[in-house]
C-alpha cells in the first residue's frame, strides 16, 4: 500500500483524500465543494494503486474531474439520488435524469431549459410507461429535479435565468445553462454496454471474471478467489454501517477475522474498527464518509435514537420474558434485482451480443444466528408513548402522525443495519446494544430579549 509510504504529517491529508473519493464517486470542480479536486489531484498517484489494491475501484483523475469506478457486490436501495430538498427520487425522476444526461451528451456547449425538455420528452415518448408533458406542472418539477441535480455536480451551470420560473410557467419562465461536457461523460460510465444485458446481474462483480475451470491449469485459481474475497470484504467494510458475520460464507469469515483486513481499511480512511464477535463496524469520527450521521438532528433521527434505546432495553432486560428469535431474512437483494430486470426493454437488447447474464445468485451464508424479535404492536405503542412524552419537540408535521413518524424511523433504523424487518416486526441486530440506555434531556431556548413575555415563543429541543 502506497499509504504506509506516506509520512505521519502528511497521512491525514492522505486519508481526507481517499473519504472524499470514497463518499462522492465524482468530484468535479465545484462538487462537493471546490477544495475536493485539488486534494484529489494532490494524491491521485498514491489512492490510484491504494483503491485497486484494496478494493478493485479504478480512480480516473483529470484536470476538471475525479471518478471513482467502483465495483457492486449486490444492489443496494439504501443510497437513492434526492432532490436539493431532501426527497428521494422516483421512477419519474430517474428516466429523466437519465434521457437527460443523453440529451446534453448529444448537445452544444449551452442549452435552454426549454430545449432540453423538449429532447427529453421526444425521447420518453419512445419509453413505455415514461413520458414528459411540459402541461403537467408534476412533470415539470420532476425534470426540474432531475436538472437540478445534475447542476449539483457540475455537468451543467446556470448562465442566466431560474428553472423555477420555467417550472411554475413555462411559458414566461426559462433558463440558460453551460454545459461541461467532461463531467457529463464522467458521470455515467458503465462497465458494460447496458444493451448488452439481459440481467442487473451483469453489472455486479464477477460478472466478467474467469471461472476456476479457466484459471485452474495455470494453477492461479485459488490466488485469484482469495484476492477477490479479500476486496469484497473490505468493500463491505467502506459501503456497509455494520458488517455481520451473519451475512458471510466462510471464505468471507475468513477474510474478515485476519487483523489487516480491517487495519488497510483503518490506514486509508482514517476510520476506526470497532470488532465484536458479530462483526464489524467502521466508525467514521470525521463524520465526512457516512452519509447518513447516527445520532443526527431532525424528528426521524430523534425519535429512531429514541426508540434504538428502548428496544435495547427491551431485548437486554433480563426481567424481560422470553422473547422470539430468528434469522436474517434472505433473498431481498434477490427480490431487487428481479423488480429491477422486469423492467429492462427486451426490444433494446442486442441478442448477438448479449451473453450470459452475469453473476449467479450467491449461496446464502449459513443461517445459524437467531436475532431477537420485537413486534409490531410493542413498536406501535412505545412510538406513541414517546410521541406523548416528547412530541412537543417534534417537527410539527410528524405530531399529528406517530405512525408514520414510527415507519420513519424504522427505515432510517434498518438503513444503519441496526434492524431488519421481518413479518410481524422486526429483529434487533447486535450494533443496536451501542445505544442502551439513552439519556434525554430537553433544552428550552428561549429568547434573549422577550419583547412580548409571552411563553409561545420558547422552543424546546431533544438532545439524547
């Protein structure tokens, strides 16, 4: 590793790097802020070896942008793109971020909002099931989404006008953008021509591997799997909040219990491994590689720190009565990938050169861990006991909504592998104990000045 040959004055530099490539993939001269480049252009030599070696990424550095090309052990729908304001794209949303990155990649060096809607829409009319009517104000703020995004990262910039005054009137609002056709091309590079595929499958790792019988008579096969074994356990490392024995073979038990697995991963990022006998978590104290900050601020994160503790407490009583295991569910990523293949157009499909599809499904890792399981009725009643007790301190929208405000922190809960959902409720995962026992205090901030003496100006606030 290029990273044991770096000073100790220099290594954090080093490391601030390779949490920046690891976390954003692209970097761009203004994305995700305009100092990331030049340290990305400081130490592309050393973290392109150091990214190969470890994880099998392949790092292209150029005068306007860095791309990281990783490679998927599995699909992952913990990570969606979202809009400036937080929310998670839909379909909509995808095809025309998608038809327009086509468009501008067919395009000059500047193109009006108009324009490229009107691309977008020639080319969705030739989609079943996707189309663009710049009359339909929802069309409208899903393009502009899908623009706005794209503008984010630098493929385009706005010269002149709001896209919001095209999207609330198209007919008296426009917008000019530049477009950096360097940062169009680095944003989507497959690995294979997706006309080439008949299966998702085809995009994950292995899919264009030799087999053992190819390797076997050079006599490299066994160096060959150990090697990958080792990448996608440290690839796990970087792309997962916890690890679980529970969710590895024995060729990646292994991997994972040999010390300098774990200590590369420590030497490049700065990371922390925290290792117990049900895994292992990175612990990211930097809070500049996480994409999601657990405990954070907001009600969701509030009231998922809330509830993390009470069912910690829950499970680790020992005055609680018996209490029903089960395994991990499997087969989800399964279920994933055949929504996703149900939805390729066979008609675009190149049969000549389209081949195998790639990756078969993986033998699921022995189920042999039972993980307690917390009902639905138990979760329900404990959302709104902490609704009472603390909905004051809530956004206001989720006051009049503890069910939905539950659902929400469950899924921010299973997204940091802290639980899983199973029928019924669902299963505490180990990482969960870290926060037992969580202490909640309320801060009344009140103004420094109270011109009017009244108490409905004071706010209150959770910190846990």
């Amino acid at each position: 590793m290029k990273a044991r040959e770096i000073s100790p004055l220099a290594l954090d530099s080093y490391q601030r790097a390779a949490r920046v490539i690891l976390s954003n993939h692209l970097v761009t001269q203004t994305y995700p802020d305009r100092i990331a480049l030049p340290l990305l252009r400081r130490w592309a030599t050393e973290l392109r070896e150091d990214l190969m070696t470890l994880f099998g990424y392949r790092l292209e550095v150029t005068e306007t942008t860095a791309r990281l090309f990783t490679v998927s052990d599995r699909l992952d729908a913990g990570t969606p793109a979202k809009t400036a304001t937080d929310r998670t794209f839909d379909r909509y949303r995808y095809a025309y971020l998608a038809l327009a990155l086509a468009a501008l990649g067919r395009a000059g060096n500047q193109i009006t909002l108009s324009e490229l809607a009107d691309h977008v829409a020639a080319d969705a009319a030739q989609v079943d099931g996707v189309d663009l009517s710049t009359e339909r104000a929802s069309d409208r703020d899903a393009f502009v989404d899908a623009v706005g995004w794209l503008a984010a990262r630098g493929a385009i910039a706005l010269a002149d006008g709001d896209a919001g005054g095209w999207a609330a009137n198209p007919d008296a609002g426009e917008a000019l953008y530049d477009i950096d056709r360097s940062v169009v091309i680095a944003l989507f590079r497959p690995p294979r021509a997706l006309q080439h595929l008949r299966s998702i499958r085809g995009l994950l790792a292995g899919a264009d591997s030799v087999t053992d019988d190819d390797t076997a008579e050079f006599g490299t096969s066994r160096t060959v799997d150990v090697k990958e074994t080792t990448r996608r356990v440290r690839r796990a490392l970087v792309e997962r909040p916890v690890v679980y024995a529970a969710d590895l073979d024995d060729h990646e038990l292994v991997q994972l219990a040999l010390p300098r697995t774990a200590a590369d991963v420590e030497l490049l990022t700065g990371l922390v491994a925290e290792r117990r006998e049900e895994g292992v978590a990175m612990i990211d104290s930097s809070g500049r590689l996480s994409d999601v900050r657990f405990p954070g601020t907001g009600t969701v994160a509030q009231v998922a720190l809330l509830l993390a503790g009470e069912i910690a407490d829950r499970v680790l009583d020992p005055d609680t009565p018996e209490i029903a295991r089960m395994p991990l569910p499997r087969g989800r990523s399964e279920d994933l990938v055949e929504q996703v293949d149900s939805a390729i157009p066979q008609s675009g499909i190149f049969d000549s050169l389209a081949g195998h599809d790639g990756v078969e499904p993986a033998e699921p890792a022995p189920a042999d861990r039972l993980f307690p399981v917390v009902e639905d009725e138990w979760i329900t009643g404990t959302v709104r006991t902490l609704t009472d007790r603390f909905g004051r301190t809530f956004a206001a929208g989720w006051q009049a909504d503890p069910d939905g405000l539950g659902r929400a922190a469950l899924a921010l809960l299973e997204r940091l592998r802290l639980t899983a959902a199973v029928p019924g409720g669902v299963l505490a995962l180990p990482a969960l104990a870290r926060y037992r026992g969580v202490v909640v205090t309320i801060r009344d901030r009140t103004p420094e000045i109270d011109l009017f003496q009244s108490s409905a100006n004071d706010s209150e606030d959770i910190t846990a």
